[in-house]
C-alpha cells in the first residue's frame, strides 16, 4: 500500500494505466484528445497508443475491434461523451459482445463545472448500469482509484470506470484493498446507515455522519464504489440493522445509486430509503464542484437532513 495524498483520482488513473502497460503490452490506452495522455502514456508507449480525436462513438467502435483481437483496450474521454453520444456504440459494440474495454469516463458528475450542461453527467450511472455485461465503478479518492484500475484491468466484460476531474483530500489514509462488487464500511453506526459513492459524496457522508454522531445518532457509512454489481449483502445488513438508508450521489436521483439502492432493498428486505441526488434539473449557476452540487441538493446538510427524517420515521412507528 502507497500513502494517500491530495490528488485527484483522474491522475491516479493515468498513473496505474501506464504502470500496468509497461508490464502488459496487451494494454493500449485510447485517447480522445483528452489533453494529457500524449504527455505521459504515448511518450512512453507509443506502439500502443492511439488518439482518435475527438470522435467519441469512434473511439468506441475501435476499441471494441482491437478487443475482439485479445488486446485490452482503455478507452478515454469525457463521462458525458462515454454515456450519451457514444452510446450506441457502448450498447452494440461493447456491452453486446461482452468485450473486455475499459470505458473511462472522467468530468463525472458535476465535476466539470466550469463547463456548464453540455458537460455535467448526472445521467451516467443510469445508462452505464442498464447495459449488460457492464461493470459500473466509482471510486472515492486517488488511492483507490489506483486500486480499482488495478482490480479491473483483467475482469470479463465491459468496465466504466467513473471519475472527476479535480483534486480531492484522501479519503483513505492508504490505498486500500478493494474488491469489486463489495461496498467498504468507513464508519460504523445502528441508526441510519449512509451509502454514498464518489469523491465529494463520501466526504459529504462522513462530514454528515459526524454532525449526526454530535446529536446522539450513529450513523453507518458505506462506500459503495461499485455500482454494478451492488453489494446486496451490505444493504441488506444496512436495513436490517439500522432504521433506514440515505443514498448521497453526484449524479441525478434518477437511475443512479438512489436507484440501485431502492431497488435492491425493495426486494430483498424492504426499509426506509431516502436519496440525496442531484435534483431533476439542469445546473446553470457558475460555481465550484460543492457549490453546484449544494445548489442541486447535494451536501452534508442535505444528509442530515434525510438522515433525521429517516430516524424520526421509524421513531414515529414504534411510539
């Protein structure tokens, strides 16, 4: 395990990429004039390198080829571009043959902010996970993106692999061991149980889990980095064991998390599920990351909210 430092998980991504490719020649990384990549991974590796420009849906197609050859393509662009204009070629080429291209899409969320609603993904998660085949990450800081990149680089199938565009303080004080499709308990907690995923939604967890813990409420947190598949096991221990779930996004309450949560849960043991998500809007405002989020509602005050909803809830039905 490496230290953690501020970083952000889009640099610890192109870091492990190039690590695993010089041990792995199978291992191209495709680039969609991302801006960086040429820098690090071509200069390094040109033989297998390609930058097909800013042609998202043939970035796709083509990584899909060079994985039908044995090759384990990487493909880079934006999360909005990997989920909406590519993604009919993600749904026919990739996930349909059950290839094994690695879908990166960074900017998730309203990580680009700057960029306004051409180029927030708060739909990403909704379209990623309904595809077949389709292993969907999304990691909470640098160190553990490093580890996801590693964990996933050999998987079957199709991967997205979720990430920001900005720095961010650790989450974990190492690079933790992680495995796929098994949520990481951060805190422990019998009252209400957090699920957040992503960088800002885990701290904004663990900030609201600790203005919660200040007013007598214990609250579990969970960080759920994989998406698809979900860790059924660890929501169903969260309901049984605590009085209800909060969900906490960068992404739209529709389709992502939230929705994997209630779903899952509705089966499985239903309880209490409130989702802390971007709002069913367009984010216009200009701002930083948490700015825009906050405005969306989507911040550690937004959770405690939901979090005292939930226990006076259950609170109510038991008087």
């Amino acid at each position: 395990m490496t230290s953690a430092v501020v970083a952000s998980d889009r640099a610890a991504y192109r870091a492990t990429l190039l690590d695993l490719a010089r041990a792995d020649s199978r291992i191209w990384c495709l680039d969609s004039d991302m801006g960086g990549l040429e820098k690090q991974f071509q200069a390094e590796l040109p033989d297998q390198y390609v930058d097909v420009g800013i042609a998202e849906a043939n970035l796709m197609s083509f990584s899909a080829a060079l994985a039908s050859t044995g090759l384990l393509p990487f493909a880079n662009t934006m999360a909005a571009f990997a989920s909406a204009r590519a993604l009919e070629q993600v749904k026919l080429d990739i996930a349909y043959h059950d290839l094994p291209v690695r879908i990166v899409g960074t900017h998730a969320g309203f990580s680009a902010a700057h960029y306004g609603p051409t180029h927030h993904a708060t739909q990403d998660l909704a379209t990623m996970r309904a595809l077949p085949n389709m292993t969907v990450l999304t990691p909470a800081d640098a160190g553990e993106t490093a580890s996801l990149v590693k964990a996933a680089a050999y998987l079957p199938g199709p991967v997205y692999l979720r990430l920001g565009r900005n720095d961010m303080a650790p989450v974990y004080d190492v690079a933790p061991e992680v495995t796929i499709g098994r949520a990481a308990r951060l805190r422990p907690g019998n009252d209400v149980t957090l699920v957040a995923a992503g960088a800002l939604p885990v701290r904004f967890a663990l900030d609201a889990a600790a203005t919660l813990a200040a007013r007598g409420i214990a609250a579990r947190v969970l960080n759920m980095h994989t998406i698809k598949p979900l860790d059924v096991p660890a929501l169903v221990a969260a309901a049984a064991e605590t009085a209800g779930v909060v969900t906490v996004e960068d992404h739209s309450v529709f389709g992502g998390l939230g929705g994997a949560v209630a779903e899952a849960l509705s089966e499985h043991h239903p309880t209490t599920v409130r989702r802390v998500g971007v709002a069913d809007v367009f984010c216009h405002r200009p701002g930083t990351h948490a700015e825009q989020l906050a405005a969306a509602g989507v911040s550690p005050a937004h959770i405690v909210a939901a979090a005292l909803t939930v226990t006076e809830t259950i609170k109510e039905e038991r008087e």
